[in-house]
C-alpha cells in the first residue's frame, strides 16, 4: 500500500523535545493520521457501547456469557501459533519507557518486558515522545544513560541476553491533547500504536522478533475486533506480512471475562495469549458493579488475594480458555518493590511473591509478572519449576475447570470486610499515587509496592463504593463523606511533616488531595481517574 501524502492537518501542540523529529516524522505523522481517519469513529461508536451496557448492568446486577457467540465457544478453532521470541514468557516485567527503565528492563533477565505507555506511564507529551525515542534508540544500540545522583552507567547487554519487548499503548479511553487532526484530538490508543509500529515494525523483524503489544482495558470481543482491523491495516500499510503482529490482551474489565474466548477469536492471527491484570480488574467490578447493593461490596483490596474464589474461577477459566485455543495464559502482578535497609521486610514478602508465583505455575500459566529486576530470579525459579526445559505449558488443558456465570461475580464468597485502616491505607496510596502522577511519574514505590493508575483507580472506587453502601467498619465508624474528608486531611498533614515544607510546596500534594477527594466523593462516579487528572496534567 503507498503512503498518502502528510496530512496539512496535523497539529502538535507541545513545546519542541530532544530529537523529536526522529519520532514526529511526516512519514509517522502521516501514517496516525490515516489511523485516526479509519479507526476513531469506530472507537467512539464502541466508548458509546460502554455506556449502554454499564446501563444494562445497573439495571440488572449480573452478566453472562454471550449467547450469540455461543458457535465460537463450542467451535474448534485454534489461535495462530507463537513466534519463537514470544513462546517462552515464563517472566514479564513491567515498567515504563523512561531512558534508565528501558536499559534496566531489557538486562534484567527476564524473558519479556511489557514497556508501558499506559498505566505505568503519567501521560505527558515528553513521556510519550522520548520514551518512543528510547525504544527506537534500544533497537539500534544507541541508548546508554549515566545517573546524575550517582554517575552510574548503564549500557544494554549483547543482543541474546535481553527480553523480548511487548510494548502497552493507552486504552480507548484517553486521547491525546497533544497531537490533532483538523479539529479532532487523536486517541492516545493509536498515537502510541502508530509511531511504535511505524518506526520499529520492519527492523524488529530484522532483529528476529516483530511488533507485539499487550491491549489495555478491552471491555468487549468487538474492541478486539476493531484492533484486529488496525493490524490487517497497518502489516499492508508498512509491508509486512500478515500475522507478523502479536497481541496479547489484559482481561482487566469484568465484561471481558464473559468474553474471552470471543476476544482470542477475533484476534486468532494475531493472538498472543490473554493476561489476568488484578487491580483493574477489581476497579472494574466496583465501578460496573456499584449500584448492586451490599454483596458487590469489596473488603480492603489487599485482602481480595488470588485465592478468593471468585478470583480463582477468573484464572482459571483464563488457563483453561488460553489453552484450549493454544494461546498463552500469562498470571498477575508481584508488586513489591525489595528495601534496601530492612531484610526482614523483604524476607516476608520474598516469601509471599514465592507462594504467589508457584501457585500460579501449578494452576497452569505460562508466565508471571514482576515489578523489579530483584524479583526475576523468584518468579522465574517458581516456573523452571514446573516447566523444566518446556517454553509454556499450553499441553495442560486444565479440562477439570468449570465455571458458571455467577462464579465470576460472587463477591460476597469471600469472608473479609471493609476495615478502617483499609480506608485509610486507600486515601494514604491515593493521595501519594495521584501527587506523583501529576507530576509525570507513572510507576511509584509507595509503602514497598510499585503503584501505578489501577492501584489508584481500586484506591478511589472503593472509598466510593463503601460510603455509597454506608458500610459500618469494624471499630463502630461509618464510612462517609467526612469521614474521608477527615483522613484526608490528617494525611496531607503527615506528608508535610514527613517530606518538609520546602518540598510540599514544590510538589502537587494539595491538588492531588483535592483530586481524590472528588473522584471519591462525587455522587457522579467518574468512569476513569485518569480522565479528571489528564486534564490538570501539566506537559
């Protein structure tokens, strides 16, 4: 397929970055501008879906299977094979695309890093262009960096060494303000797609992998189908063969756990595996969920572990599901980031991301997730384990797995309650979280855990859900609207003892206490924190 011509409408509307002309390029322009055209009014008929269906659930209190895809669960149809780079992923780590992150990530010995334009990313116009940069620079063998603090030097490991990149665009939901056609932002979801593909599609197969995304924040089997149209187009736009793209989608909304096997389908020449994202995967059952009275209700999130058994029946339909149809089924997050002044913190939780990752090697995942090079050795001694010299386990059809519709919902199985200290570790994460964001961090260390928007989204959505419910916690204190008000406040004293008055006033903490408080208190319950807090982002 030739190239238009640059399109005379594009509009970057941003102060000018270091070497951005190597990622805005008028042939990279073009080619986003010919996705916007093509692809966002489907995007925008498909946010609209959203809407209507959030309506139905409000209405209803339950999902279900889809009964007009019956035929493609009971059909015999199998995804397309994994490329070589992709069929071992044993470990994944995540992180963003700053300059230290992608040198780090790529050398620390994990067999995929999932370099993150999303969640782990504050959406600034500087993070989304430099981090394009560094991608383009790691495949090319340009990319070192020196830390100024310290003046250590990182350097990229010989090319056999480091983890296959699985790179993670926004989801539909955001645009980016930044960049315009005409009079139209452009979805954030094909900003970030169009300028990696179209920069680094051809030479990653050069490099004996290829263009391969992980999908954020799918709610429907028709999202999945609009990507898969966005791939057929751009392997002809560019040249490549069809089927060279890889895609593996993050079943992180409750509906999409009704839809999996629609969503392997639609993608099955370009379906890489499906993965269980936690957090947001409980945001999405508050927020669809939210008016469904008492049992919808949640206890403090780190008391909702892997083990709940509304939580087990999602991963394990998600194994049973990837591996009928040959796909790989890749586990959750192990957060915890290693202190560097208390051994005894760290030996507990060593244990516990133990205790999680070989559970999930013997429920049958092929892979796992970490948030830091220290945990690679843990998660990956946990799935050598099992799977010896094998790449995966897709043999393990887990069969014996059997799922109703109500399992996936059956929120009041689990025996925990809302506690006080939950509300307060909530807005304390919260605040914390949405003060760094605001100032362009995406992934944040708060209490010996990596952070990122979903932690944020659980954080806000159950301060709401609780108040909303008028639950009673366990030392006699309703959860309302003062209440939080109150927590709020005493914290954002305890952050100016603890950081100092110079480096409280340079920060955002106030307009990020601010923030929390209304995306938690408002009786209009906001879809996404994100899309409130883009707007005060500054860049």
């Amino acid at each position: 397929m030739s190239a238009p011509a640059p399109s005379p409408l594009a509009i970057v509307d941003a102060e000018p970055l270091p070497r951005q002309d190597e990622v805005l390029t008028d042939a990279a322009l073009a080619f986003v501008a010919e996705l916007h055209r093509r692809f966002t009014p489907r995007r925008d008929e498909l946010l609209a879906r959203r809407v209507e269906r959030r309506a139905e659930i409000a209405r209803t209190s339950t999902l279900d299977f889809l009964p007009d895809t019956a035929q493609i669960r009971e059909g015999d149809w199998k995804v397309a094979p994994a490329p070589a780079a992709l069929n071992d992923r044993r470990v994944e780590i995540t992180g963003p695309t700053d300059r230290k992150m992608t040198i780090n990530a790529l050398n620390s010995g994990a067999k995929v890093w999932l370099a993150d334009f999303e969640d782990a990313s504050a959406p600034t116009w500087e993070n989304v262009v430099l981090g394009q940069r560094n991608l383009i620079d790691a495949y090319t063998r340009r990319i070192d960096f020196t830390d100024p603090a310290s003046g250590k030097t990182y350097a990229l490991k010989p090319a056999e060494e480091l983890a296959t990149v699985v790179m993670r665009p926004r989801g539909w939901h955001l645009d980016e303000r930044h960049l315009r056609f005409g009079d139209r932002p452009v979805p954030g979801a094909l900003v970030d797609f169009g300028l990696y593909f179209f920069h680094n599609a051809k030479r990653l197969i050069e490099l004996g992998k290829g263009p391969y995304f992980y999908l954020p924040k799918t709610e429907s089997h028709l999202e999945a189908r609009l990507w898969n149209e966005i791939f057929v187009f751009a392997q002809d736009y560019v040249g490549i063969p069809q089927g060279t793209v890889r895609a593996t989608v993050l079943i992180e909304t409750i509906t999409a756990a009704y839809e999996m096997e629609e969503i392997l389908y639609e993608l099955r020449d370009h379906a890489a595996g499906l993965n269980a994202g936690r957090w947001d995967y409980l945001f999405s059952i508050v927020k669809n969920f939210r008016d469904g009275g008492e049992k919808f209700v949640l206890p403090d999130r780190n008391a909702v572990t892997m083990t709940a058994p509304f939580m087990r029946a999602y991963t394990e339909l998600l194994v049973r599901t990837c591996h009928k149809r040959g796909a790989h089924a890749i586990g959750g997050m192990a957060a915890f980031i290693p202190s560097r002044r208390d051994a005894e913190v760290n030996k507990v939780a060593f244990e516990k991301v133990k205790a999680d990752k070989d559970r999930e090697a013997a429920d049958g995942f092929d892979g796992s997730w970490v948030a830091h090079p220290d945990l690679v050795p843990i998660a990956m001694a946990s799935f050598d384990a099992v799977l010896g010299d094998k790449p995966n386990q897709k043999e393990r059809l887990r069969e014996d797995v059997s799922v109703a519709p109500g399992d996936l919902i059956a929120i009041d199985s689990l025996d925990a309650r809302p506690t006080y200290q939950g509300l307060v570790s909530a807005v304390q994460v919260g605040i914390r979280y949405i003060e760094a964001w605001l100032r362009g961090l995406g992934a944040v260390a708060i209490f010996n855990l990596m952070e990122d928007a979903a932690t944020a989204e659980i954080s806000r959505s159950q301060i709401w859900q609780w108040i909303n419910a008028g639950v009673v916690f366990e030392n006699g204190r309703k959860a309302t609207p003062e209440l939080a008000r109150k927590i709020a406040a005493e914290e954002l004293a305890a952050i100016r003892a603890e950081v100092g008055e110079e480096a409280f006033a340079a920060g955002k903490w106030q307009q990020a206490h601010d923030l929390l408080l209304t995306v938690s208190l408002d009786q209009d319950y906001a879809d996404f924190l994100t899309l409130p807090a883009y707007e005060q982002l500054r860049g």
